[in-house]
C-alpha cells in the first residue's frame, strides 16, 4: 500500500491525483456525449451497435433482455451458501430502507383547511448497475432494494453481460430478491443513454 504523508512536498500534487471530483477532459465529455446523442437519436439499434463496439457482444433487442428462465436458472446454479447470504443481505437492507420510508399525514391549519403530505413512488426508475471487471451485486442490493422498498412498481436494470452475453448468476439472483422487472444485459454510457431517454 502507498503511504501518503502530508509533510511530502509532494503531497498536494499526490493528493490531487487522487481526487475522483475532478473534471473529465474536455475531450472525454465529447465523446461520451457522443454516444449519449447517438443512443437518444438511433435508439435500439444505436444501443445494440455500442453494445458491440464496447462491450464486444453481439446482442439483438429481442437477446438483450434477461429473461424470467434466464433469472431461474441462474438462482438454480448458485450455491445455497450464495443464495442465502444475498437473502439476507436484501432482507437486512430492505428492513432498513422501510424504516425510512416517509409516512403520509394530514391536520387542520388554522384557518380551518386540510394540509398534509402524500408521498408516492415513481412508477417507473431505471437503475445502471455497472459490471466491468467484476460483479457487483452489493450495489444491486444496495440500490434495487430501495427502489423495491419504496414500492416502485417498474423497475428497470442494466448491467453489461461478458462477451459471451451472460450476466453473472449471482448478479441476476440479487436482481431478483430485489425486485428488478425488466433487465438489459447492456453497460457503458450507452446504457445510461437508454435508461434516460428510451429506446423507441
């Protein structure tokens, strides 16, 4: 492990480094707006092409959606050790979450009229959960299950797949303890871009 001290003379330009806040090269922007504008423009068949370019896999509309036997099988072929332990990870997290769930309430001003706050759920949220070099499925738990706790009727994932387009098993089990309704197995900007503006 690297040792930072700040007596280093070093130390701010170390530290700066470091820093995840700063801001993308101007040419970075572009390009990923690039890919935004193509998806918001071309749709599905701009996102199936980045799903190419940049995710090396083939996939069509129909192929890039997970489907229910796809998430049943994939629990199927999980360790019962696996599957308890997202169990009670989604359950703890979900336990928690309702506990910050804002209660809906009403009284009379004193002017005689009814106030009060009513607190809903979006009907539909759209959740990207990255892949990359490994699964991560606790930010399946830890973002999903929230969207679940708060009573989100739709709620829409992606996640990219490998090249041979499967999203790891343990992945689709977390996605299903949390409620997830409809899954891509796309990632990148691209997918952000989808999740944002649609793809029809």
């Amino acid at each position: 492990m690297k040792i930072l001290s700040h007596t280093s003379p070093s130390f701010d330009a170390q530290l700066r480094r470091l820093d995840r806040r700063h801001v993308p090269s101007t040419e970075l922007q572009e390009y990923v707006a690039g890919i935004i504008a193509e998806v918001r423009d071309g749709g599905d068949k701009a996102l199936l092409a980045c799903a190419e370019k940049f995710d090396g896999v083939k996939l069509t509309a129909k192929s890039m959606v997970v489907g229910q036997e796809e998430m049943e099988n994939a629990s199927a072929a999980l360790p019962a050790r696996v599957r308890r332990v997202l169990g009670l990870s989604h359950k703890n997290v979900l336990a928690f979450a309702k506990q910050g769930l804002r209660k809906n309430w009403t009284r009379r001003n004193a002017q005689g009229a009814d106030v009060g706050e009513v607190y809903q759920p979006f009907r539909r949220v759209g959740i990207y959960v990255p892949g990359g070099t490994a699964p991560l499925v606790s930010t399946v738990i830890m973002t999903v299950t929230l969207a679940q706790a708060a009573g989100v009727p739709e709620i829409v994932v992606c996640t990219p797949c490998g090249k041979d387009g499967k999203v790891n098993e343990a992945m689709l089990h977390a996605l299903k303890l949390a409620g997830a309704t409809e899954i891509y197995r796309v990632g990148g900007a691209h997918a952000v871009a989808a999740l944002a503006f649609g793809t029809k």
